[in-house]
C-alpha cells in the first residue's frame, strides 16, 4: 500500500508543473483477478485500501468501457462505480451522457440520470434515467426522442418508457408527439429502428408551419429491397386543406450504376394558390438521375430528367429557396465514349424557360451527335490536328407561337504547327469551320420579322494567328529569403496576331447556340511584356522551382476600321 501511495504522490509531483492538463496517470487492480482500470485524473484518495476516489478531469478505461467525470468514485472490490459531473459513458462505438451514473464494472450495467444518447441513424434519446441493462440493450424513463441534434428540437416525442436495442428496435410506450414543447399527437405504442444499417419501417414524422400552407405533417414508410434498392413512400397533410403524396426510389443493381427516382404529387382541393383547372386536379414534379460507368466499349451514360406540372408549382410547395425562384430547367441523357484522343457523345436535351404567366419556350436537340479529336501529332511530322464535329436536330417552341425545327452539321478543323529555336519560340494556328442548316431566315427588311424559307443555306468561316514568344531574358540570384534559397527573374515579350474572315449569311443563318457564331472580320495584333518571379527551396525533395509572382503590361492593335481596339497608323 505505501509503495502505491509513494507512486501516486511522485507522479503528481511530475504533473506539478505542467498546466490545466496537469493529471496523473495510475493503474488499479480490479478484485479477485477481473482485469486493471487505468486511466487519468487530478486528484486520487484512498478511503480505504478497496476504495478509491478521484477528482479533477478524470478518464478510466476497463476493457472496452470508457469513464470520464469530474469526480469517480470505485469500489475495486465491488467493481462498482459512482461517477459525478459531465459524466461520459463509452462502450464500443456507443456513448451514454450525464449529470450522474451508478454503473457495474462486473456486469456492464448501470443507470445515467439527466442522459442523453444517441442510437442507430438520427435517433436521440434524453431522459431523466437511462439505464444500459445488457449487451447493447439501454432503457429509459421519462424521455424524449427526436431526430434533431439540438437540445430544443422542432419537434419531438415525450415517452413514459422505452427499451432500446442496438441493431434492433425501440420499443416506446406511451409516446406524445410535440411541436416544440405543445402536444400534438398521442400513441400508446411505438416502435421505431435503431439500426446503423438500413431498415424498414415508419420513419420519424415530422411537423412543420408555413403561413399559408397551415400546420403541415408528414409520415413516411422506408422499405427496403435486398442491399440495392430501397424506396421511400411519404404522405403529407396540410391544415388548409392539401394532400399530398411522395415516392423516392433508390436503386445500384451493379458496381458503376446507380439512381434515383422522386415523385411528388399534390391535390389543392381548396384552391388556395389559384391552381390552373379546378380544385380538384393533381399539380406533380418529377425527377430522375441515373448514371451508368464502365459499360462496354468504354461507355458511359447519365439521365437527368425533371418536369413538373406547371412553373408555379415550386414557388407554391417547394420547400427550398434555390428552387422558390426557378425560371428554367433541364432535362439530358447521354451517352458517351473515349478512345485515346478520340471522344464521341450521343445527347438528348430539352431546356424549358418560363418567360411569363402561361408563355413558356422549350429548346430541344432530339438528338445531338458530337465528336471530338484532342491535338495529335501527324507522323513525326510537327504539325498537330485537332477537330470537331457534330450533328444536331434542334427544335424550338414557344406557347402561342409555331414550332421551329431544323438540322444543322458542322465540322470545324484546327492545325498548330510550333516553331522553336534556343532564343525565340512560335506557333502558327489555322482553324476553319463548315456548317450546314436544313433551314435559312429570310432577307432582313425594316419593320418585317424574319421568317423560315425551308431552303437549307450553308456558312464558311476560317481564322488565322500566330503566337511569338521571346526572346527571353533571365537572371538568377542565391539569395534565399524564408523557406526559398534561390530566385530567377524572367523577362519576356510576347506577340500574337489573328486574322478572321467575315462569317457569310451572317443573316440568314438561324441561332441556337455558339456554334452558330457571328461577327465582323478581325484583325488584331497584341504585345505583351511579361515579367515573371520563379522560387525554389532549399529541400529539392519538397518540389521544384514555382512561379510565386508575375506582371503583364500588354496593349492591342485592331487593323479593321469597323473593330477600332486602338487604332494602328501607319506612316
């Protein structure tokens, strides 16, 4: 025993020194051979030779339990234990907390008074007693179980008493539901999951208000199908007089595929929000995302598909403030391929833009075929190509107006051909593009809108330039400064010059997006002085050398009257 204390009283002489993280450290024998509790604290006392008490910060572990209290109190022969004061409970990935906890080393049993725990996914329980009464099996009186982690949740049950069983259920019995802290519903009986796995059955419902929607409630059943699918079946009632129902279906059949389908559907029988039709029809939205890798031949594709009933839907139901303001949405599905430097996309694309009460205009390419060839070398030639290709079937619509629908094919090459030497390098870029519509506008004429023809009309372009960079000037010097040893400052010019020429049937040609571009002849020169800073540490191990500064003074010259940047004169 003296040995003991004269331990103790030299450990603590150590920690005399250190700050509020001052502990000593100790170990205790447990009786008749059970194992030894180690741990920290500030303070130990003997009451007597089987009985010990420690104060200040104290943290013990037995197996694979863990203490932690202001104040413990252990009966080493009884293997009980009295802890005191923001009292933690840890047993495997569980955690009991309170105030106060009477609790059996032997049979890994005891009560926390003022508890709070959480159990399965999103399931919290606090009460006045909650008692562990076996492996993975907890108790409690006079609770309150919620979803939310705040201490003073939206909503919540109070529960007389309830036994929880990890990887089980919880059983509750006689549970009122609250909205903050005012009854609302009452069950005599409950029982809910408390599993980290998924599981079937009701979730947690939930209470909500909006000012003119009313008091809203919501219950939902989960139901799963085998490890790959699960769905989601939820109704809601409004005190205004909505209903409405909603599906969520969740599926992965394989590695590299998954999904997701939501369906909500709502019915305003009182016409609170001045549906169109009668107050009897179904206002919807739907949505769907799929998305499918490592398909054969290096194939991947992806759905993402949303429509709804009509545009005023998510301003009168959505939840979601992103969403309260939604003025177009998108609906694709492709697929796609890559090979190298080659790539080609199969896409399907409907965009819907709501522009005023009742006027909506939809945008659509039924289908868009695209293919594309990153720069590649030709031989061991220096010369690279590049390219790009599509064909598009595009329709446009509009409410009260006729639809448009045409064809278009375009292909636009790109050939760079870099020329360096030790003091100067350039590169000299030629690019063209070739597209073709199955459909033209007519002449402009003041005053008259353009209008289709049906005679298919095509449009050439082309555009030249060449970058010149040098010659450069650098300078290194060995004075380190912090963590860099060394620095180079570079000094060099830059000139680019393009020439495009002028896009033919500028006019005539219908615009969908930016491939159908347009504009005058260009022909510009840019000079640049560029200073840059490169850095290098002293530990070549960490990385190289990194730009850490730059400055660019540069300055544009247009040769075309129609486009004066800065006007080149010259004498």
């Amino acid at each position: 025993m003296s040995g003991t204390l004269l331990a103790l009283v030299l450990t603590a002489q150590f920690y005399s020194g250190m700050d509020d993280f001052q502990r000593l450290s100790f170990s205790l024998p447990i009786a008749d051979g059970a194992g030894t509790a180690i741990g920290l604290a500030g303070r130990m006392e003997y009451l007597r030779p089987d009985y010990v008490v420690a104060t200040g910060g104290v943290d013990v572990r037995y197996g694979s339990r863990r203490i932690q209290a202001r104040r413990l109190e252990m009966d080493l022969a009884g293997r009980a234990v009295l802890a005191e004061g923001d009292v933690i409970l840890d047993e495997g990935p569980q955690r009991v907390a309170g105030q106060r906890m009477e609790y059996d080393l032997a049979s890994g049993t005891g009560t926390v008074y003022d508890g709070r725990a959480s159990f399965g996914q999103d399931l919290y329980f606090y009460g006045a007693e909650m008692s562990v009464v076996g492996p993975d099996t907890y108790e409690v009186v006079d609770g309150v179980l919620t979803a939310c982690e705040s201490e003073d949740p939206a909503w919540s049950f109070k529960v007389a008493r309830a036994r929880i069983v990890m990887e089980g259920f919880a059983r509750i019995h006689h549970a009122t539901m609250r909205v903050k802290r005012l009854p609302f519903l009452y069950a005599p009986y409950m029982v809910v999951p408390a599993k980290s796995e998924r599981a079937s059955g009701f979730l947690m419902p939930s209470v909500g208000f909006s000012q003119r929607r009313g008091t809203i409630f919501s219950l939902a059943w989960f139901q799963t199908f085998g490890d790959s699918y699960d769905a989601t079946i939820s109704g809601e009632h409004y005190s205004e007089g909505i209903t409405a129902a909603g599906l969520e279906f969740r599926y992965t059949p394989v590695i590299g595929t998954y999904g997701n389908f939501e369906g909500y559907a709502v019915q305003d029988s009182n016409e609170i929000f001045g549906a169109p039709g009668t107050g009897d029809e179904v206002r919807w939205r739907i949505r769907w995302q799929h998305q499918s890798r490592g398909l054969p031949l290096g194939l991947s594709a992806a759905v993402n598909i949303t429509d709804f009933s009509d545009f005023n839907f998510f301003r009168d139901f959505s939840r979601n403030f992103n969403t309260i303001t939604l003025r177009n949405i998108q609906s694709t599905g492709f697929l796609q391929g890559s090979w190298g430097k080659q790539s080609a996309t199969l896409l399907v694309e409907n965009q819907e833009q709501f522009i005023t009460t009742g006027v909506v205009r939809s945008r659509r390419q039924l289908p868009e075929l695209e293919y594309s060839l990153r720069s590649a070398q030709i031989g061991d030639l220096p010369i690279y190509v590049s390219t790009g290709a599509g064909l598009h079937a595009i329709e446009v619509e509009t409410t009260g107006a006729s639809k448009i629908a045409f064809e278009r094919a375009y292909v636009a090459p790109r050939i760079s051909v870099p020329v360096g030497t030790t003091w100067l390098s350039a590169t000299l870029n030629a690019a063209g593009k070739a597209v073709y519509y199955t459909d033209s506008l007519s002449e402009p004429e003041p005053g008259v809108p353009q209008a289709f023809t049906g005679e298919s009309i095509s449009q050439t372009s082309n555009a030249f330039s060449t970058n010149i960079v040098g010659p450069s000037f650098s300078r290194v010097f060995h004075k380190g400064l912090g963590e860099w040893a060394k620095f180079k400052h570079v000094i060099e010019p830059r000139w680019d010059y393009s020439v495009s020429s002028e896009v033919d049937n500028d006019q005539l040609i219908p615009r969908f997006d930016q491939i159908d571009s347009a504009g005058l002849a260009t022909e510009r020169l840019t000079f640049s002085f560029i200073n840059r800073l490169l850095a290098k540490p002293e530990d070549d191990t960490l990385f190289g050398a990194r730009e850490i500064m730059s400055l660019e003074i540069s300055q544009s010259f247009s040769f075309k009257d129609e486009q004066p940047l800065t006007r080149f004169i010259l004498p």
